[in-house]
C-alpha cells in the first residue's frame, strides 16, 4: 500500500501531462486499446487505482507459483551422528586389537603359549581360568556322583549319580592334553608371579581314574539290578505256578524254578544296592518256599546254611582268581573255604534234600580248599627259599677276596651251587618266582665264570 501511497501522491502533484511523464507506467488494458485515430480519455483517480491493485494482485500470484515450483532446501544433516561413527569405529579398533593379541596368545599351540608363559603369563589369564572351572567343575561333580553311587538309597539316586557322573567326565575331557605335558612350564610362571597354582596333573589323572572307577560301579550296579529284577519275576512266576499246578509233577518243577530264582539272587553282589535288596528277598522267598513246599522246600535251617555256606564260597572264589597272591590273601582263602565247609557240617541227615546238597557242595569246597592250601604251602616255601638264598649270597659276596688270586675257585663254585640250589625250591606261580629267576640267572652267569676260570 506504501507504493500505490507515493504513486498515488505523485499523479495528485502532476495533474496536467500525465502521458509524458516517464515514471508513470500505462497499463494496456481490452478497454484503453482502441485505433490511433481516437484520442485517448484521460485516467481517473479511481481507475489507476483499480489498475495497480490488479497489477499487485497478478504479481503476487506469480511469486506464489515460483515459490511453489521451487524445491525445498532440505536442511543438511548435522555433524554429530558422523562423529559417532568415527568413535565408534576407533573403540572396535582399540578394543578389538588386545583382545585379538589376546585370543592368539590363548591359542592351543605350546609354541605361543610356553613363550607368553615364562614372560608374561597373565596374559593366558583367560585360558587358564577356563581350564580351572572345569577341573574344579569336574571334581565337584564326581565327588556328587561318588555320593550317590557308593552310597544309593534307590534307583533315582543311581540315575542321576550317572548324569553327574558324564557331567564330571566331561568337564575333566575339556582339559587338553597338551596343557598337561606343559603344565610344568606355565605352574612356574604363575608362581614366579605369586600366584598358587593348584592344578596338577595327579589330582587331574586321580579325578580320572575315580571317574573311572564309579563307571564300573554303575555298571554293576545295573546288572545286579538286572539280575534281582530277573529273579524276582521268576520268583513270582513260580508262585503262581505252584498254586495253579495240579498235578505233584507241576509243583516240583515250580519249587525246583523257585529254588533256582533263590540261588540267583544269591549271586547278586552283596556290595551293590541290588545285593541288598536280594539278601532280604532271599530271606522270604526262602520262608515262603518252605511254607508252601513243606518238605520239598527242605528244612528253613538248612536252607539258611546253605546259602551263608554259598555266599563264603564265593568269596572265597573271588579272593583266589588271578593268582599269584601273598601268603596272608591265600591264608584268608582258606578261611573262608574253611568257614563254608563247617556251615555245611552244621546240616542233620534229617533234612534229606538239604543234607544230600550240602555233601555235594562239601565235595566242591574241600577240593578248593585243597588246592588253596597248597598254594599256600608253596607260596611259604618259595618265600623262605628266596629269603635264605638272598642272606646266602650276601654273605658270599661279602667274603669275596678282593684279589683274584686269593679266591679259592673250588669254595667259591661250592657256595655258588648251594645258592642255585635254594632257588631251585621257589615254585612257578608265586610271587617270588619272577624275581627268583633274576637272582638265579646272577648266579648261573657268576658260576659260568669260575668254572671257565678254573
């Protein structure tokens, strides 16, 4: 409005020659365009107003169009997300470089470790304390499962003692082997730097071996369990054969089945949670035996003695397999073939299926105790003839003249032979035999030498 003001002002102070006035601008208009024979009408005050008003009015729709048509400046991204980036690639980098230096320096090889380990063995910080928690892993847990095998209250308690047990071996398998051969090199590293290392491969192999050893528990474990689940069916069975059976025949061939199941749980390890369980079974199996056999069962008392009798052979069975043993392991044999012989003695002729069973076992027993004293005789024996001709030759060579020439070949050649002669009396299948044989082969050699001498 301040421009149509001024231009306004300046048509009001020049009336007279509008036309030729040069700062006033004529608008062409279908109303003002006619032929140049007609003489212009002058403009009014109203008129150019008008005029100027559309003139703005035209320019303001164009400079709206033109701002419309133009593109947006959009505005440009700032700075601060770039820097982000930038430091976060510099942290990956900082932090990605000792941590790479680390993972080589813990790699499985002894040619990277053994240097790192005598020169800066924090630095195998990482591997080490992964191979600690699974030693202390390892132990704990096979100390878990040495409790609940050894000493099982029931069959869940064997089950989970086995889980435990391959969680155990397991963890003792992720320690490598190459870290055992050197452990050498990096315990003294550690200790060089205060710090107490407690691993040590015979704590690691003792872990092993008992690890081993609940395997084998579990294993007997199972088999018994097996064999008194076996039994007690057959147990069962037989009792519902005998009260079905109708004829004696049936009856006697269901005692006899009942009789076997009986035998079997006494083959049952008394050690295990099965044997256990199948030292009471055979308890009331026994009693109901009886009370439905009558005499066909045998008289409760044999019965008990029979089976206590059985029970010390085998013990006696199982102390003499693998033989050479000592003295006191033949000894002990003997005592427990000796104590099931005299259960058996214990037995009336009364008691006629039990006495004709305990004559044929007594047969059996004094065979083995037989062969078990004599053993021990000669276990005895071969142990004093290695004890006299070790003192012998001892004291031979003692005398032994330091100067050749002051030996007298005849006595030395006497002494010799008495010496080889009490190595002939060691027996085979002792224990001394081996190292009999060692000494008397000396001996042999040292008389080969004096005869040639002589």
């Amino acid at each position: 409005m301040g421009i149509i003001s001024s231009m306004f002002a300046k048509w009001k102070k020049h009336p007279q020659g509008i036309g030729n006035d040069p700062n006033v601008q004529t608008i062409p208009t279908s109303s003002t365009t006619q032929p140049q024979s007609v003489t212009p009408q002058p403009i009014t005050a109203s008129q150019r107003y008008a005029e100027l008003e559309a003139e703005l009015a035209r320019s303001h729709q164009v400079a709206n169009q033109v701002i419309q048509t133009k593109p947006i400046n959009q505005p440009k991204p700032s700075g601060g997300f770039r820097k982000l980036g930038n430091r976060l690639i510099w942290i990956g980098v900082l932090v990605g470089i000792p941590v790479g230096i680390i993972y080589v320096v813990n790699l499985p090889y002894p040619a990277i470790r053994q240097p790192v380990a005598k020169a800066a063995p924090l630095l195998l910080l990482p591997s080490n304390m992964a191979i600690d928690a699974n030693f202390k892993k390892g132990q704990a847990t096979i100390e878990e499962a040495r409790q609940l095998i050894e000493t099982p209250t029931s069959s869940a308690d064997l089950d989970r003692g086995e889980i435990k047990l391959k969680e155990g071996k397991t963890a003792l398998d992720e320690i490598p082997a190459w870290y055992i051969a050197d452990w050498a090199d990096y315990s003294r590293g550690y200790n060089g730097w205060g710090y107490d290392w407690r691993f040590t491969p015979t704590s690691l192999q003792s872990a092993r071996i008992k690890a081993g050893q609940l395997e084998a528990k579990v294993f007997q474990e199972k088999n018994a369990q097996i064999t008194l689940t076996d039994a007690e069916q057959s147990i069962n069975m037989a009792k519902t054969v005998f009260q079905q059976a109708a004829k004696p025949l049936d009856k006697k061939m269901a005692i006899q089945n009942w009789q076997v199941a009986i035998d079997r749980l006494a083959q049952i390890p008394p050690q295990t949670m099965a044997g256990r369980r199948a030292q009471q079974l055979i308890v009331t199996s026994t009693r109901d035996l009886k009370e439905v056999g009558g005499l066909a069962a045998g008289n409760e008392k044999s019965l008990s003695l029979i089976s206590a009798a059985e029970g010390f052979a085998k013990k006696a069975a199982e102390s003499g397999r693998n033989p050479p043993h000592s003295i006191t392991r033949w000894t002990e044999t003997a005592k427990m073939w000796q104590e099931a012989i005299n259960l058996l003695g214990n037995i009336s002729d009364n008691d006629v299926q039990g006495y004709a069973e305990a004559q044929r076992q007594l047969t059996e027993y004094r065979a083995s105790l037989s062969e078990v004293r004599v053993r021990l005789q000669n276990e005895q024996e071969s142990v004093q003839a290695l004890e006299r001709a070790n003192r012998n030759l001892t004291a031979l060579w003692a005398n032994l003249p330091k100067d050749g020439k002051e030996l007298n070949r005849n006595q030395a050649i006497g002494n010799f032979s008495a010496v080889n002669n009490e190595l002939e009396k060691v027996k085979s299948g002792t224990t001394v035999y081996l190292q009999a044989q060692k000494v008397q082969l000396e001996v042999q050699n040292q008389l080969k030498l004096l005869q040639k001498a002589k």
